[in-house]
C-alpha cells in the first residue's frame, strides 16, 4: 500500500534541507507518494496566512510529515508559530530524538540513545506571569499528559527493539509534581517487559557522561529533556546531525535541526535525511528507513562530507553520493 508523506519546506534554508530529504525518500522507496505542502512565510506571502486551510487538509490526509523552518514577523500581532500551532492540531504530544555515532572520527562512538519528551510545542504546560518582585513561572503535569507520554514511550521503545528505559527527573527540586511524574512511570510501565530505573538529572547526565553505552532510552519532562538532548547531540557531532520527531497516536511530524538564518557552511542535510528515514519508520518502513540510514554512515565513511564536519562535499554532493548508495543497495 502507498504510504503518503507530506513535505513542507518552510523558509530560508528549509526548502534545500526538504527536497534532500525528500530526495533520498524516492530513491529508497516506491512504495511512498510525497505531496507538497506551503507554510510559514512563503506560505504568507502567497496566502495571506502562516498556515494555510490547504496544508491543513493535506495534513490531516498523510501518514507523516517532513516539515522544514519556518519564519514569521514577531511583530506582527496576529502572527503564531504555524509549526506549533500545527502540532497542536494534531495532537502531537511526544518529543523523539535519537542520537548515534555516524562515523568513529565524530562523536562518542559509545552512543546509542533515544530521549523521549512531553512536547512543549504541543502542550503548554509552563506559565509566566509577571509580579511586582519578577516573574513567577507554573510549571503543570497533568496525569493524563504523563500516561500519554509513557504510553508513547512503550511504543518507541518496542519498534526500535529496546530493552530499558530510564525515567529523568527533578524531584528533589519538585518533591511533589516530579515525583506524581515518576510514580505515574512505574505504574505504567509495571506489567512491560522493559527494565525501567529512575534517576535524578544531575545522575543521569552524570551517566550520559561517563557510561553512554549503558543508557538505552530516556524519558523526561520536555524542560530537562531538552538539556539531556542538547548535550547527547554534541556527543554526536552536533544537532545538525541527529534527527527529530513529534508524534501522536497517529500521525507524526519529523523535522531537521537546523535554523532558518543559517549560513550555507551549515546547511548539512544530513538531520533532515535521518527525520526522513524516522518518517519512513513511523509508516511502517523500518527497513526502508534503515538503509538510508545505512546509506548515510556508509558515506561518512567515504568522507564525502560537508565543511562542518571536516569535508569538502557541498550539500548537493552530499546528498547526490546517499541516493546513489541506497541506488546501489537497492
């Protein structure tokens, strides 16, 4: 069965980042119908709307979407954040990040680790208000985000064939919502086959540190969680080499970390390609999406990189050497 994904290339280095990843996707499969979709401010500037009703209809008719950056005008008061809002709409509620060595000259070649999070861009779950002495912040955990978030996270876990997972925490610093947080965790997960453990943060990235090979699976509240990411990312090499998901019960959004502004010295595709292999693996093509994988390392190891690695390969190449890979493979 043709599987659909839609592709939305955003803005600034958004499109060439899209149609790379869009790229390899139908070189590895012809099982899969990539449609196009217009958001952010190209999408403004045609429709007079950061989320057109037409990407709306076309997302909710796809199995996943591959979703480049977006930029708006701040100042524009009518202006939201049309990925957000997006992922809102979709239900979206869980963060996914997986972070591996691509070559044993970059990174931490111990490293294979997958960080689940509540996501922030689809639940509002932290409030600033300010007061006459500052601001006071809220943070709020609902049960039921919780046993959404753990339910997921069995999920994850059980696709990518892992065995522990690792609930992150606070709760010396949060005694009360940390530790609901940490009991809804073994509740759930009580009747899994998993290993579960829990650990405070400064234990975990402690760990993450010292042991990475011993950590399989992490799942936190998305405000630790996102540290925990941002650090295992620079055990890799960088964020512009790991890829992103956010995921619902069905649907699933999967986006390369990059900025809009960045310069073309930092216009690697390589985390857009690896969200397009973790979009193939949400629909149902795990193999597919292993050999683009497969198909990635395999050209690090030839070296045809870009500058910010220590190659010479602009983004073109680089992209051009992973489709004649998974060609040959194929």
């Amino acid at each position: 069965m043709t599987r659909k994904i839609l592709a939305l290339p955003g803005d600034g280095a958004g499109p060439d980042l899209i149609s790379a990843a869009a790229s390899v996707i139908a070189a590895a499969t012809d099982d899969v119908e990539i449609a196009y979709g217009d958001i952010g401010l190209s999408a403004y500037n045609k429709t007079d709307r950061y989320l057109p009703q037409e990407t709306l209809d076309l997302a909710a008719g796809s199995d996943a979407i591959l979703a480049g950056i977006v930029s708006g005008r701040p100042q524009d008061p009518l202006y939201r954040d049309p990925l957000k809002t997006l992922k809102r709409q979709l239900n979206l509620s869980a963060s996914i990040r997986k972070f591996y060595p691509l070559h044993e000259g970059i990174g931490h070649g111990d490293i294979d680790l997958i960080i689940i999070t509540g996501n922030p861009d689809s639940l509002q779950n932290v409030i600033e208000k300010d007061s006459l002495d500052g601001v006071i912040s809220e943070k709020i955990i609902s049960i039921d985000m919780c046993r959404r978030l753990f339910a997921l996270t069995m999920r994850m876990a059980e696709i990518k064939g892992r065995r522990s997972i690792l609930c992150a925490h606070r709760s010396d610093l949060f005694p009360r919502s940390d530790r609901m947080f940490v009991d809804i965790f073994y509740k759930e997960l009580a009747a899994s086959e998993f290993i579960i453990s829990d650990a405070e943060m400064d234990d975990t990235a402690s760990r993450l540190a010292t042991d990475p090979s011993s950590l399989d699976v992490i799942v936190s509240n998305e405000i630790y969680g996102s540290v925990l990411a941002g650090f295992a990312a620079g055990m890799v090499g960088g964020a512009r080499l790991t890829p992103m998901g956010s995921i619902g019960d069905d649907v699933g959004m999967f986006e390369p970390m990059h900025r809009a502004d960045d310069p073309d010295s930092l216009r690697n595709p390589t985390s857009a390609i690896l969200s397009g292999a973790m979009a193939l693996d949400h629909i149902g093509m795990p193999c597919v999406g292993e050999a683009v994988r497969d198909a990635v390392r395999s050209v690090y190891r030839q070296g045809t990189v870009t500058p910010d690695v220590g190659g010479a390969s602009t983004a073109k190449e680089f992209t051009n050497a992973v489709i004649k890979t998974i060609e040959g493979n194929r």
